[in-house]
C-alpha cells in the first residue's frame, strides 16, 4: 500500500484560519490527512468528516482519535451536508475543506477498478452500496450516452471512436474488466496519439468514474450548501485535480464574490451601495510547491481556491 499523501496539506489548513472553538467540515475524509490537521487546530470546536467510502472511515478513526475525539465521521456523499448537519442540530459552520482527488488507496486497490493499471472488474463506485457501477455503463448506456460523458467528462478527442469500439465489443459478450476496456480503447485510437506520453485510457477512465458517482453535480450542490451554511468569516478551500471540477469551484465562487450590480442612472452613495457576501482569498488558485511536485507526482494538477463570508 502506498503511504496516502494529503496534496497542498499545509497550504489548505492555513486558508482554513481555523478557530479553536469553530465547527468545521471535511467533505472528503479520505484517510484522515486534512481532517487530522484540522483536529489538531481545534481544541473545543468539532469536526464533521464525510466520505460515501466505509472503507475510508473504518481506516480514519483511529487515525483520528490519536488526535482527538471532536469529530463525527458520516457516511454520505458531501451532497448531503445540509441534511447530515441539520439533523445533528448543526445550522452554521466556520470552514470546509474539499480535496476532490480520488484517495490514493481507491487508485492503489486494485480490485477496485478505478485503475488502468491493474486488471479488474469494472466497478469504480465510491460508494460500494449504490448499484450503478462501471460495468452497466459500459455495457448497458447508448453509444450517445458513451459519446457524451467521454467528451464531456473526459474531453476525450476520439469520444466517438472509442464508443463505437465499445458498441461493437459488447455485442459479443460483456466486457468485464479494466484491463479489456484498456484494450479496446487503445483499438480506437491513431498510433500518433499512443505514442504520446500518457496513458491512452486515461481521459476515459476519468469520465466513466465521474458518470458512475455524479461527481459534478455532487460537487455543485455541496459548494452551494456550504456557502449558505458558512458563516461570517468562514472560509471554504477546495482541491481540485482537473479542469471540469477546477471550472465549476471557480464560476461558484466568483458568482458570489460580485457585487451587486446597480442601474448606472442612479446616483447612490457608497454607503448604500451593498457588497458582495464573500470575498476570493486567491485570485489565482495555489499550486503545489517545487518540494510536493517532488515528493508527489499527483500534486502536479492540483489547484486550491479559497473564498470567505465577509457579511
């Protein structure tokens, strides 16, 4: 197993500017990185950790019970925030942190299937109760369906080939595993493009996961929730590790940070112009340093933005 390293750890507790007595949300607990650091911030305030991966909770509690026993681990997907914390009487929180990537472990067990790395059964879901997994979504969407979340979730070029490949292969029998999706996507794609540094399935890999846990629309109602939730100088810092994710968390934030706009014909004092609710930390969104990117090869497309409630 390799050792789980939290990407931008340091640099995403201090956008925290954690209060010792605050409540604070770890939306993706993983295994208990930025939920351990922020248990040693805080001495009478609570942590609420969620993860949809039980796995992930079982590994963290003893993680984090070395620290303290502020926290509740939850299992849920952070979409459901709003109604975890209501029904613990929680209406307003000081911080939340959201580190997108998938947990390094998901990545390294291998019959997982999430990797194109090792051959297994197609699954790839973050939370092994729900049903859909990536097998009925290879076997079973419409090749429009395929063609869609390919180009759309992964911004694969060759979307089209690769769902034609994959039309034409299940119709023989069901494809099963990681490895047999490798194949057939490598089958679909020019020999200029294999030749490339990288590895070809990875964009398709990407969107099948995204597609089997609704990663972006979970991704937009937490952000939103959160923002209502936070209170007056909370923050929320959010990692992300590509482009779709990075685009929603910074449209969310500027949404909010812009003043309301006024018709220009009316004169109005300054004191009765209103300004926006949140302010953006970073305008730019932080990067792993030379030391991380040389420790970590998953930190290279990390970003984190952080925003705070100022009224």
């Amino acid at each position: 197993m390799t050792k789980h390293y939290s990407v931008l750890l340091q640099e995403s507790i201090e956008g925290l500017n954690i209060k010792p007595d605050g409540i604070y949300v770890d939306g993706t607990l993983g295994r208990g990185g930025h939920s351990s650091e922020i248990l040693k911030h805080i001495k009478t305030g609570h942590l609420y950790a969620f993860d949809r991966d039980i796995s992930a909770i079982e590994e963290s509690i003893p993680r984090l019970q070395q620290v303290s026993n502020n926290f509740t681990c939850i299992h849920n997907s952070f979409s459901h925030l709003k109604e975890e914390l209501q029904s613990r009487n929680i209406t307003k929180i000081d911080g939340m942190v959201l580190d997108l990537g998938v947990s390094s472990p998901q990545f390294d067990e291998a019959d997982r299937g999430f990797s194109y790395r090792f051959d297994a059964p197609l699954d790839m879901r973050m939370d092994q109760g729900q049903e859909l997994s990536a097998y009925d979504i290879i076997n079973t969407w419409s090749y429009q369906e395929l063609v869609r979340i390919f180009f759309t979730y992964g911004e694969e070029k060759f979307s089209k080939q690769i769902a034609r490949k994959i039309e034409q292969a299940r119709v023989e029998k069901p494809i099963q595993t990681t490895f047999e999706l490798v194949e057939l996507i490598k089958s679909a794609l020019p020999a200029k493009v294999l030749n490339k540094k990288g590895h070809p399935a990875k964009k398709v890999f990407q969107a099948i996961r995204i597609a089997v846990n609704d990663e972006l629309k979970e991704l937009e109602d937490v952000l939103q929730d959160g923002l209502d939730l936070l209170e007056v100088g909370g923050r929320i810092c959010v990692i992300s590790f590509q482009s779709l994710e990075d685009r929603i968390v910074k449209e969310a934030f500027s949404k909010v940070s812009k003043p309301k706009q006024y018709d220009k014909r009316i004169p109005l004092l300054p004191t009765e112009i209103e300004d926006a609710p949140y302010k953006i930390i970073n305008k730019k969104p932080i990067v792993a340093n030379e030391k991380e990117l040389e420790e970590n090869n998953r930190s290279h497309s990390a970003k984190l933005r952080i925003i705070e409630r100022v009224r």
